[in-house]
C-alpha cells in the first residue's frame, strides 16, 4: 500500500484524528476510518489524488458528530505573561495574535466565503490618489 503514507500526511495535516485500519473482505482494498473537521473538508479529494498518485480512490465523507472547539476566536492576549508567551496584537485593527487559532481561522474563512468584511483584509483593494479638478477660466 504505497499511497497509505501521503494519505496519513494529508489527513494529519487537516486535523483528522482516530485512525482505524481495516481490510475489506475478499478484496484487496483496505477501510481507514478516521474523525475530520468539516471545515478541513473542502478539497479533501482533490489533495488526496494529487499526494497519493491516484493511490487513494475514493474517499467517502460521511457526518459524525458535532463538537464544540475548545478555542475562542475573539480572545486577545492581555497580560504581561500572555502577550510575553503569544505576542503582542498585530496592527491594522486584527484581534489574531500569531498563535495558530483555528476558530478565528474558521470564521474568517467562512466570512470570506460569504463576502462579508473579514478583519485581516483591506477594505480598499487597488485605490488611486483622489484628485480635485481645478477649473481654470
């Protein structure tokens, strides 16, 4: 099973967790199981051809479970010891701190999705210096 190694990779790297092996009955394929966010699920197929050579066939998504993160996007660093362990705020109005935060990830990610104002982007993208027209007579 060459292509079991880019997998667990792939799998590892968008957070999947409880890994289960099992060989289906008079084939040579083999059923892994594993728990993965449903935000780390979009473009999970197309990684996973790309990583495994095509060794991978067919992954099948199907839902578990719902969980709460254990992470809360809005917090900021406040004391000396937290901003000495996790860095000061970052400039530009961002509450991200440099610490990897998956729920802020996911709410950006998602407010982005949906066109809403995400809080680490411009909110002009390419503008040109306002000139007034002077009338000369």
């Amino acid at each position: 099973f060459a292509g079991l190694g880019p997998l667990y990779n792939v799998l590892t790297k968008r957070r999947g967790t409880n890994f289960d092996n099992s060989m289906v009955d008079g084939t040579d394929l083999l059923l892994i199981t594993a728990t993965l966010p449903q935000s780390e699920s979009f473009g999970l197929f197309m990684e996973l051809l790309k990583k495994s050579s095509g060794d991978v066939s067919c992954p099948e998504l199907t839902f578990s479970h719902f969980q709460m993160l254990k992470e809360d996007p809005f917090w900021i660093p406040t004391t000396a010891d937290e901003r000495e362990d996790f860095g000061e705020i970052l400039s530009s109005g961002d509450c991200s701190t440099g610490v990897t935060n998956h729920a802020l990830t996911i709410l950006r990610n998602v407010r982005k999705r949906k066109g809403l104002l995400v809080d680490s982007s411009k909110i002009v993208v390419a503008a040109e210096k306002q000139r007034t027209l002077a009338r000369k007579k």
